[in-house]
C-alpha cells in the first residue's frame, strides 16, 4: 500500500497538486495555470458548438452545483465490487473522496475521485469520449491512471477519478467508475446542506471586494480560478491567492512554528506566516468553522511576487484578509 500512496503522489504532482496521502492530506494548489484553449473534439459530443465562458457543459455540473456534492457518495460500492472489496470511503477537503480497497485476487486498488479540478493540459489533449463528455486518460508507470472528463471548458473544469493498481490495466476500472459518477451527477446528485457559515458556497473569484483585490493585485491583474474553491490574480509584480478549503484544525491553532498572530477585526483572528524563498510570500490564514474530531473550515490568503518587487506582502496580505473577513457569512 505505501508504493501505491507514493505512485499517486508522483502522479498528483504531474496534474498540478501536491500531497503524500490521498485519503488524509490536503492538496494545496499554487501553481497558476495557463489560459486553456478550446480545441475540437474529433469523437463528437452531445453538445455541438462549446458552452459560452463560465457556463458548464450540462446544467448538472454548474460550479455552484458541484461544490454541494459529497464525493464520497459518488463512489458507488456496488460499481466497486466488480473489481474487488471496498475498504472505508475517505473524504478530504470539500472535493475529494478515496477508497483503499482490495482487487478480487487481494491486491491493493485505489480509487480517488475529486470534483471540479482546473483542467488545463486535459482541455487540450481530450481525444476520447465517456459518458457524452469529452475525456482524457493519463498513465503512470502502468500502475496508476486518471480519467478525466471535462465539465466546462471555459475556464476548464472536470471531475477525475484517479486509480492505483499495480497488478492491472488502472484504466479499465478508471473509466467504468468515471462512467458511473457522472452517470448519478446526472440523475441524482447526492448533496450537502452546508451548516450556517460554511464556505463551501461561495465563489472565491467573485466574493472578494474589487477595490480590494487591486489594492492587493494591481490595476492590470488577471484572475485565475483554480478548482471550485481556489482563485488568484495575478498583476504585473505582484499576486493574490484566496483558497477555501476543509482541513484539519489543531486545538491549539498551531499550523505553523513561524506563525505570528494578527487581528482581522469583527473578533477573527489571523495566522501570518512570512516565507522567504526565491518567490517571497505571506500567507494570512483564519478558522472560519471548527466541527468533529478538529475537522473545520479555513480560509488562506496568500501575497507573493519575485524578489525585485519591493512591497510589503504581510501588509498586503492582511489588509486584504479583513475586508474579506467581513465579506463572508458569519457562522
């Protein structure tokens, strides 16, 4: 089971995350990706001309739509027992759900699957189709594989559904489960009702204050929504990242040995952590929920530029961080 964890680790890395356990960690996402360019899909779908921007494919996979689906539900266990026992389904974050089963001959099986994920190389190099979506497979080693089915193309959004196999064809039950969830997206999404000031609703590119996100990113900045809970802007020195996610919450708030402690207004209070590496930053983060087991919501906001760009990040990254305090619903 470790090789198997550390195969998807290697190939999570390739799609743009990042993370050594698939059922228990986060995956952060700091790369800003690239503008993705609708091409022509030589198989045909049920569409025939490409969703205007920001519109999905279907109405069943809107964005708003798709952050209230619980993927753990998705993963079917009686699809999953074609190939084998299922193990105990595993949620991380508000997009992701494992299940660590076994095959049928007690060998280990992974089956990830995460809604809403950027697709940018996928967007371009869909040349299949699954379910009436155009899709995209991407292997690693012959022992892992994700299946990609592309939900919106401007910007690009899909749903993946990663396999870890080491004694198989990782595509073959990849493209059966895919099938499979898109299939109850469809006809009978299984959602959630988020608890009084959850961040699972709100849209991260537009929520913000726009005065505010140029005071922050500059006037000629760039969004970049990334997933269905991440957006950055980037200016000409300068960028500004706010990420939505669902995470582990120390009892002691203590998620990092640097972080400085700074006051948001309206009672919140921040964690600063200043990074000094080749691409300098500061990221300003706040407990917006705190659930079960230290299971919670959190909000991060991160300034960053090169070197030579002489402004406070910390300044930058706070002040922005308050007016967004007082943009989201109070729990």
């Amino acid at each position: 089971m470790h090789r198997l964890v550390a195969v998807l680790s290697a190939i999570l890395l390739l799609a743009g995350c990042a993370g050594t356990d698939l059922a228990k960690q986060r995956f952060p996402r700091t790369t800003i990706p690239a503008n993705a360019e609708n091409v022509s899909d030589p198989t045909g779908t049920t569409r025939s001309t490409p969703a205007p921007d920001g519109e999905a494919v279907e109405p069943a996979f809107a964005p708003d739509k798709m952050r209230l689906i619980d993927p753990c539900e998705l993963l079917d266990e009686e699809v999953l027992k074609q190939f084998g026992t299922p193990g105990e389904r595993s949620g991380s974050g508000f997009s992701r759900c494992s299940n660590f089963m076994k095959d049928k001959a007690d060998k280990d099986l992974a089956v990830t699957v995460e809604l809403g994920q950027t697709m940018t190389s996928e967007l371009k190099n869909a040349d299949k189709q699954l379910a009436g979506l155009r899709s995209y497979e991407q292997t690693l080693e012959n022992s892992a594989c994700f299946v990609s089915v592309i939900t919106q193309e401007k910007p690009g959004l899909g749903i993946t559904v990663q396999i870890g196999y080491e004694d198989g064809d990782a595509c073959a039950p990849g493209r059966v489960v895919a099938e499979s969830v898109v299939k109850r997206i469809r006809q009978d999404a299984p959602t959630r009702t988020p608890v009084k000031g959850s961040l699972i609703t709100l849209e991260p590119c537009t929520l913000p204050d726009p005065a505010a996100i140029e005071a922050a990113a500059g006037a000629d900045r760039r969004v970049y929504p990334y997933g269905l809970h991440n957006c950055s802007w980037v200016g000409d020195d300068r960028e500004l990242t706010v990420d939505f996610r669902a995470t582990f919450v120390p009892r002691d708030r203590d998620f990092d040995d640097k972080q400085v402690e700074v006051d948001l207004g309206g009672g919140v209070t921040g964690y600063q952590v200043d990074s000094v590496t080749a691409f300098p930053s500061c990221e300003v983060k706040w407990v917006q929920l705190v659930g079960e087991e230290n299971e919670g919501e959190v909000v991060e906001v991160k300034s960053a530029g090169p070197k030579e760009s002489q402004f406070d990040r910390c300044a930058t990254a706070v002040a922005f961080a308050k007016t967004l305090v007082a943009k989201i619903p109070k729990a």
